[in-house]
C-alpha cells in the first residue's frame, strides 16, 4: 500500500514565499571572496612591517658591513665569540629566570589581596599607572631615583636616613695632620712617624676641615705642661690667618672630641679623648715609648649611600624599575581571570574545613593557572625585548654590564659598531628566542577558542 507523501496547503506558512527550486545557503556571509577586500590592508600592512623586514633581516645578516661581501654564517660565528654579546646573553637568560617569574608573582598576590579591600579598583588602577608611562620616560625618573647623590637620588636618601638613625657620623670627616705632622695614614687611622715616651707634650696639628666644623664649646689650644708620669698632648686646628704653619698660634682652637691612642708594638696600649682645648693625656701608660694615632672614625667621611647605578647592581636596579612598570600588566589580567573563577569551588573548600591558604594553593592558583601562564609568557616576551630602560637607566660607562640582545643589536647596528650584517645576524637570534613564546600562545589562545 502506498502512501502519498502529504502536501501542505496552499495557504499555510510552510508553503508560503518558497520557491521548490532555490537552494538556501548553509554558511551565509562566510564566501572567502567578500572577505578579501577587508584582509588586503591588513596584509599589506603586514608584508609591509613585519614579513619584508623579517625576510631582508634573514639575507642580510649573510653579508658583511658593507652589504657587499657574501660572508655565510660567519656573523653567526661572530656573535658567539664577542664578549659584548655573549654578556648580553648572560644578562637576558638572568632577565628571563628572575623578572617575569617576579612579576606574576606580586600581580597574583596583589590580586588576590586587593578583592578584600573596599578600595580595590582605585588601588589596582594605581598600580596600572606606570603602564600609562612610556619605558622611555619611566627610565629617565629611575635614573634620577637610584642617582648615587642623596641630595638627588630617592633611594640613597631612604638608605642614609635609615643609616644615620643607628650609626653616628665622624665628629670631622675628611679632616688629617698637618704634612710636617709626621703622621702616616693607614686603615686604622693616622698614627705618627716617630715614638713618644712619658713626660713629653706633642703637638697635632690638624686641617681639611672648616672651622665651621668645630663644636660651639671649643676653647683657644694651648700646649699642656709636661709630666714625666704621663704622655700628653693638643690637637688643633691650624688655620689661623696670617699664623705659622704647623705652629700652635694664638687665637687657634682646640679640637674637642676627638679619640686618641697609644699604641706600643703594633697593639692598642691607651685611649683618651681630646677635651675642649683639645688637650689630651694618658696618665697610666709606663715607661717606655709609644705612638700616637688618631682613630679613623674620627675622620670617615660620612655615609652617601651605595652606588646603585654601578657595574655591579645596575642589573638588579634596571629590572627592579621594570618589575615596578609590569606589575599593574599581571594584576589586571589576573584579577580578570580571578572574577571569572566560580565562587562555589571557593566556599565548598571553606565549608570543608580548608584554610585560606589551603584554599589560595589548592583552589584558586590551580584554576588560575592558564591565565597564569599566558601572563607569564607574555612578560617572557616583553623580557626578551627590554630596550628603552636598559638604554636610559645604565650610564654610559656600565651599559656594557647592564647590556642586553636589543641594546646590543641596535649598538652593533646603528651605534659605535654600524655593522648592520652583525646587527641583523643579532635580529633573527632574537627573532628566534621570541618565536616559541609567541607559538605558545598563538596556540593556547586557538584551543581556548575551539
């Protein structure tokens, strides 16, 4: 028995404005021939800037400076043989281990601790700021901030206050004998040419300092009266106008404070204090015969804090200023990826029993972990490129310790070098290091998508 297939009615909706013979396309809008007109720019764009400079870098790097020789790999060779470069290396690989590990870090924590807070969107756009702020510019205000004159320098200010809260300074820094003093310098002080025995009076005479410097209660110097008991002395300052020099002049004052040995076969035997006058005895010495020295912390110059723009810790300094611009980079993607965590998880492990940081470790930093990790990568690129700070920050006589591959591509290039074969050759090795970073998350973000 055959059945005859159902025709709808003539008026109905599903026979209505159809015609049986047009076929309804499935992908509607998705026809690659309307969408070239909308890719050419961008790919023109993109050969423009990106792929013909990447190509003519390639084939430049096998020629010599003058772009007329054909040298092969033998800029490759170059590079790893040059000590500017592979100190540049050196100082990448530390880039690479300490700062974007660093940044994650702090933007983690920050964003973790700023959802407590009512404040949390004003103090995250604080933080953010330094983003607001061109590398060449943050660079000029760091250089200023680690300047090694406390006057000038931010951080060496911090760092003598602190210092000085806990450490006296030197009563006279700066000040020493007389030349004709016979008094030789050494670590320990100044200790005198010649020997003293017991009932001598000796004279010290002292200049390089002001007599600003002297305290208010010193009193005129006058040379002490002898004693066959005791080993005396005066300190003054000799500065007297018009006075002679290494002389004890009327008018000249004392050098109170001031602290005094006597040191016999290299050991430390006495010690006194100058007075007003600058008088000084020692009353229980023995017979025999001793040296004079004037302690070293009578005159060290006065604590100016540390030479943070030096060979030795402007590596640290360049990345600490980079740590404090990127920071606000992790907190905003972090907190982002924090609001979209589902609270559930979080109170199921509170209602269980868990702690906060039982629930930070084993709840919030696993669900976090891919935007944990594409923030992480992505400061690896940035890393890898670092250029203005290390340019602006590190004087001109430690850029070669503070060098890096970007700095070092453009000097090579542009700079003192004009070797634009090595410069290119330097190109594509960083082209090189950025590209499996970059893969990375090319291809995280696709997965994510699909």
């Amino acid at each position: 028995m055959t059945v005859a297939a159902e025709k709808p009615p003539a008026g109905s909706r599903a026979g209505r404005g159809r015609s049986p013979n047009l076929a309804v396309d499935p992908t509607p809008g998705r026809s690659p021939r309307q969408a070239v007109p909308f890719l050419v720019p961008a790919l023109v764009l993109l050969a423009a800037l990106v792929i013909y400079p990447l190509v003519y870098s390639l084939v430049r790097s096998f020629f010599d400076r003058s772009g007329a020789s054909f040298v092969g790999v033998g800029n490759y060779v170059n590079l790893f043989t040059d000590p500017r470069t592979l100190t540049a290396f050196k100082n990448n690989v530390i880039w690479v281990v300490v700062a974007p590990a660093l940044v994650t870090g702090l933007g983690l924590v920050f964003a973790v601790l700023t959802e407590r807070i009512r404040w949390a969107t004003a103090f995250r756009l604080v933080l953010f700021m330094p983003m607001a702020i061109s590398l060449f510019a943050s660079g000029i205000i760091f250089r200023l901030v680690y300047e090694e004159d406390p006057n000038q320098g931010v951080v060496n200010a911090v760092v003598v206050g602190v210092h000085d809260l806990f450490s006296d300074p030197s009563p006279y820094p700066g000040a020493q004998p007389r030349d004709g003093a016979a008094f030789t310098a050494a670590e320990e002080g100044f200790t005198s040419s010649q020997t003293f025995t017991p009932g001598t009076a000796v004279t010290v005479p002292l200049v390089g300092f002001a007599p600003g410097q002297i305290p208010a209660g010193a009193s005129s110097a006058s040379l002490p009266p002898s004693d066959a008991r005791e080993l005396r002395g005066v300190v003054w300052l000799d500065v007297s106008v018009g006075g002679r020099s290494g002389a004890l002049d009327r008018g000249e004052r004392g050098v109170p404070g001031l602290a005094v040995e006597a040191v016999r076969d290299g050991r430390v035997v006495g010690r006194t204090t100058t007075g007003n006058d600058g008088r000084f005895t020692f009353p229980d010495l023995g017979a025999g015969d001793y040296a004079l020295r004037l302690a070293a912390s009578n005159f060290a110059l006065p604590f100016r804090g540390l030479t943070w723009l030096g060979p030795s810790l402007i590596t640290p300094v360049i990345i600490s200023s980079w740590i404090w611009i990127m920071t606000g980079f992790a907190i905003t993607f972090i907190a982002a990826g924090l609001a979209a965590i589902p609270r559930d998880a979080l109170e199921a492990a509170r209602v269980d029993g868990a702690t906060e940081w039982q629930v930070f470790r084993r709840v919030t930093v696993p669900l976090l972990s891919p935007v944990l990790l594409v923030v992480f990568v992505t400061l690896v690129i940035n890393v890898l490129k670092v250029f203005e700070l290390v340019f602006v920050i590190a004087p001109g006589s430690v850029q070669e310790e503070a060098n890096v591959l970007a700095l070092q591509m453009w000097q090579v290039s542009f700079g003192t070098g004009g070797d634009q074969g090595a410069g290119s050759a330097l190109a594509v090795v960083l082209f090189l290091l950025v590209a499996p970073a970059m893969l990375f998350n090319i291809r995280r973000f696709r997965r994510e998508q699909s």
